[in-house]
C-alpha cells in the first residue's frame, strides 16, 4: 500500500501552483471556514521567533517593521505582527495602500502594534489622511528610512494577487529597500541560507514585485531572506530569475487536494534520472542498449566531438558511431578506442556540439552539410504532417546545429540552448530577442521555442528549464538546479548533449511512440549531469533548494563545501559513479 502522506509531501516539494490553482485549491477550505490567515501568521511569527532564539537577538531591542498591503497578504503580515507584538516585541507597520484588512488590524491594533500610513487618500481608522503632497512625500521618506533600519523586515504588500511591475508606493519602496530586474546573488550553499544582514527580510507568500507565475522581474521587488509559502509552491520559487529573490522557502502545509492540480511547473528529482535509465538485462546485447551517432565536433572545434561522445559512451550505451572530419575522427579514437567511424543504425543522434554557427562556417562545412541533410528528414509541415519525420529516432540539436533547426519539428527532436543561442533562434524564427531577454523571462521564452518549432526545448543555466509536449496539445514544464556552479566551464554543454542522447537512446522507440516523454527523459539526463558535476568538485552548492516543510524539524547539516574547480574531463569520469549512485538508490527503493 502507498504511503499517501509521502506522495503528498513530495507533490508539495516538487510542483509549483499558479495563483488561479492556488485560489481555487483555498476554496473548500475557506467554505469550511478554515482559518487560513491566522494559520499562516502563526507560522511566519513562529519562525521568525525560532530565527530570533537562533540568532541569540537581544528582543527588546529588536525593530520590527511590517510592509502590509489592504488585501489579505496585507491581512497575513497584520495578524503576524499582531502575535510578535504580543510576545513583546517593538513592531510598526507601514501601510502602502488606501485601506487594510479591517480584522487583523484591530488585531494589530490590540497587540499593541503601531500604524504608518502614507497614502493621503487612504481610508484607514485612526490614521491621518488628506495631507499635502509634500507630507506625503516625507512621510514616504521618513517610512523608507524606518523599514530599512529594522531589524526584522515583513514584507506583505502584494502576495500573489500582484501582476506585472510594482507601481505607486509600493514601486517607491522597492527601488530602495530592494532591487530594479537584476536577481540578487545567492552561494546556494545548504546550511548558508541564513547569513544575515540586517534587515532580516521575510517574504509573506511571495516577495513583491516579481512574477509569481511566470518566474520574471518585471521591475523593482524586494529580495527575502525567508519566502514562507502557504499552501502550494508558488512558481517563482522555482523559476529563474525570481527563485533566487525568494531565499530560503519554508512551505506551511494547509492540506490542499493537489492531486488532481496540474502543477504549472515541477523540479526534477533523482527521481527523474532513475526513470530516465534503462537496467541492462542479461540477455542484452550491444545494439539493444542504445547505440548512438553523434555529428559533433569540426576541424576547428575537434574537442567537441572527444567530450560528446565519450559522455555518451559512458552513459549506459552500448555502442557510439561519429560522423566527422578526420582529424577529430583521430582525437575520438585516440580518447575512445571503442567508437566505430562512419554511418550505421542508430537508436538516437547528437549534433552541433562545437559546429560553426552560420556566422562563422565555411559554406563547404562537412558537419554543417551532414547535420542539415539529417534535419530534414525531420522536418514537419506547419499542420503537423510528415509520418516519416514522427518516425525518426530522438535527436539533440545543440549549439551551431540550431542555425539548422526545421521550422517545425516533432518533440523527439530536443534543443539544447543557452540563453545566447536561444536568443539568435527565437530572432531567425520569430522576432528580435535578446539574450537579456531570455534571461530575464526563462519559462515565458522557453515555451515561446517549443511552440513555435514543436521540439523539446532544454534551456540551460543555473536553474534548467525544460520544456515538451503534454500531449494534450499544452506544455509540461520541468526545471532542474542541481549542478554546482563549477559546472559553468568550457564544454560542460558538449558533455550534457552527450548524455541526452544516450538517455533517449536506451528508450528510443518508447519515446517516438509516446513524446510526452522526452521531457522527462531530458530532464533525467540534466539532473545526471548536474549529479556528476558536484560528484566531480566534492560540492555541495546547487541552485535549487528543496523548501522546508513547516513544523517539520531541519535536516542537521553541520557543513557543506563549495567544492573545486572542474573541468568537463571531470565531469564524464564522474559520470560512472553518478550512474552507480542512481542505480543503488533505484535497487533500494524497489
């Protein structure tokens, strides 16, 4: 029998909820009259506490300031100052808006708290209103100068009801307490979640000003220290760049019935790359383990096809064959004396690792002309026709290959760009984008690629984005922060696409006969990669941060290393260890 709570805490730990899900999941609990908002100040209070008593903070002295919005984030950062308060502590809160929750501010009020407000039009009891400009404008400066001297910082102005760029008062505040598009720079180390400098900022729900579904920084925000997310993971918490404005995310579990929620976006897990592998069986033989055929490399660039293929050779294949011109031929035989030269059947293909894009080949390029004959035959017409492209094996079209991409192509042909490489795609098939713009909105441009030319699109960063077909005519979107930043290094992308084909190898056919698994198994060799990578410089710093459940105790981590400089070599010798961790991990939760 399953354990449903397990299931349960893994959904919440691993999907993220858009706000119109979220709003409806509170529904039935709201119609019960679960008392929703009390239950997330009570959290928020008591981990700020637990920070305090942590920290050693000296409480009478401590300033703590409150942010409130007039909704009911507004309401949450209320009732959470009302219970400090109660336990003693000296709290104000600033009021951004024109009226608040009326209950958690009589709350407020009765604890003892202190009001702020700043609007001249504001409708709130037993504030001033009506003041000139000039007040309002040194009020606004004098509340600035306050909430930046706090201590302890409560940020609830907009929660997920915000859409698109702050504006007025809030907007004011942001661009000084915080910061305009650019993300904040985290270590992403385990137990350095907490290095504190004053203000302690605590994020109520979500952070304001970033794009709490879509990932993105639309203009200025304030970055957390803590994100406490109620209910269900936001998007933001996992979506670059807005993932690395929410800090440290402690989840409050209401007890949401998520089973039937598609989530808008889902991490990747071991789990992912233990399903991407295929166990060899006894009576295998070479062939049926996955054989794949890489055009990688070029006469200017032979490395690639020596890192493409020996990542792939060591990826559970069974047989690899290059296609490329003599001098890299030599170089792959020389690291990889078990390669076969020269065309074959093959279960899955790797092309452009370290091929001139358009700008900078040859007309006459061997790679270039091999890689664009073999797209073709992938090519679909823009209704989606063409049986013997849907019936080609699983591709990667990585780096000078993308320049070669059909308009439009079935998933099994998986795009591996970086934000640049997107960028130049995304500007030949559709529109002028720029790399900042891929950057800034990740989930928006990714999804943008995989509509416009059908293939499952691997957006690679410190926060990976995956993106493919659900089969039901939509999306499923996938992100993966596994590696250390070490992995950031010349021919790290040339070993990922090695890897990625050798996955989509072992499981070819079941990949062409249902696509809404290439994503899945994109993601599992991503995850692999990152694995490998922090295997290779003994790290322990990743980007993504598995959130903490509240009111569940805190793994012990007495410390974590950030590791050692690598280089791709490194990561492929690791990946023999990487496989065999997963494979021991998979044997023993069988």
């Amino acid at each position: 029998m399953e354990d449903q709570t397990t299931d349960h805490t893994d959904t919440l730990t691993t999907a993220a909820f858009d706000a119109a899900t979220v709003r409806a999941l509170e529904q039935p609990l709201l119609a019960d009259e679960v008392p929703l908002m009390r239950m997330a100040a009570n959290a928020t209070a008591r981990t700020i506490l637990d920070v305090i008593d942590q920290e050693e903070w000296d409480e009478p002295s401590l300033r703590v300031c409150v942010l409130a919005g007039a909704g009911d984030n507004g309401g949450d950062g209320l009732y959470t100052g009302a219970i400090l308060a109660a336990e003693g502590l000296n709290v104000t809160a600033i009021a951004v808006g024109r009226t608040l929750h009326d209950a958690a501010y009589e709350a407020f009020l009765d604890a003892g708290g202190h009001i702020y407000a700043l609007d001249p039009s504001n409708d709130i009891p037993g504030c001033p209103s009506g003041f000139p400009a000039g007040e309002a404008g040194q009020r606004l400066e004098h509340a600035i100068a306050f909430a930046g001297k706090a201590h302890i910082l409560i940020d609830a102005m907009t929660g997920i009801g915000g859409t698109g760029a702050l504006h007025g008062i809030p907007a004011a505040i942001a661009s000084v307490l915080g910061r305009t598009v650019t993300p904040p720079r985290r270590l992403g180390l385990p137990n350095d979640e907490l290095a504190i400098d004053f203000p302690f900022v605590v994020a109520v729900d979500t952070p304001s000003g970033i794009g709490v579904d879509d990932g993105s920084l639309p203009g200025a925000y304030i970055p957390a220290d803590v994100t406490m997310m109620f209910g269900a993971l936001k998007p933001c918490a996992m979506l670059p760049p807005a993932s690395l404005a929410c800090g440290n995310v402690v989840l409050v579990d209401f007890g949401f019935d998520v089973d039937d929620a598609t989530p808008t976006v889902e991490t990747v897990d071991c789990g992912y790359a233990q399903n991407a592998l295929r166990i060899p069986l006894v009576e295998d033989a070479k062939y049926n383990r996955g054989v794949v055929g890489l055009i990688t490399g070029s006469t200017q660039y032979p490395g690639a096809a020596v890192l493409s293929s020996c990542a792939a050779a060591r990826s559970n294949t069974g047989m690899i064959r290059y296609l490329g011109p003599e001098r890299a031929q030599n170089l792959v035989l020389q690291s990889l004396p078990e390669a076969v030269m020269g065309k074959g059947h093959v279960q899955a293909w790797v092309t452009g690792c370290g091929v001139p894009d358009t700008d900078h080949a040859d007309t006459t390029d061997i790679q270039r002309t091999a890689i664009s004959a073999l797209l073709a035959h992938y090519s679909l017409t823009q209704d989606g026709a063409n049986s013997e492209a849907l019936a080609m094996p699983p591709i990667v079209v990585d780096a000078g290959a993308l320049d070669l991409l059909p308009d439009h192509v079935p998933p099994q042909v998986v795009i591996t760009p970086h934000a640049g490489e997107l960028a130049r795609l995304l500007t030949r098939i559709d529109a002028p984008t720029t790399r900042d713009e891929i950057m800034a909105e990740s989930l928006r441009q990714a999804q943008r690629a995989c509509e416009l030319t059908g293939a499952t699109v691997v957006l690679k960063g410190a926060y990976t984005v995956i993106v493919g077909t659900d089969g039901n005519g939509g999306m499923r979107t996938l992100v993966c922060g596994r590696a250390p930043a070490f992995l950031a290094t010349a021919g790290a992308g040339d070993v990922l696409a090695g890897i990625i084909g050798a996955l989509l190898a072992q499981r070819a056919q079941e990949l062409i006969d249902d696509p809404t698994l290439v994503a899945e198994m994109a993601a599992g060799a991503v995850y692999t990669h990152g694995l490998a990578a922090a295997m290779a410089a003994h790290s322990d710093q990743h980007a993504w941060q598995t959130p903490h459940l509240y009111g569940e105790p805190k793994p012990d981590i007495a410390q974590s290393a950030c590791g050692h400089p690598i280089i791709a070599s490194d990561v492929i010798a690791a990946l023999p260890s990487a496989f065999d961790l997963l494979n021991t991990t998979a044997r023993y939760e069988d």
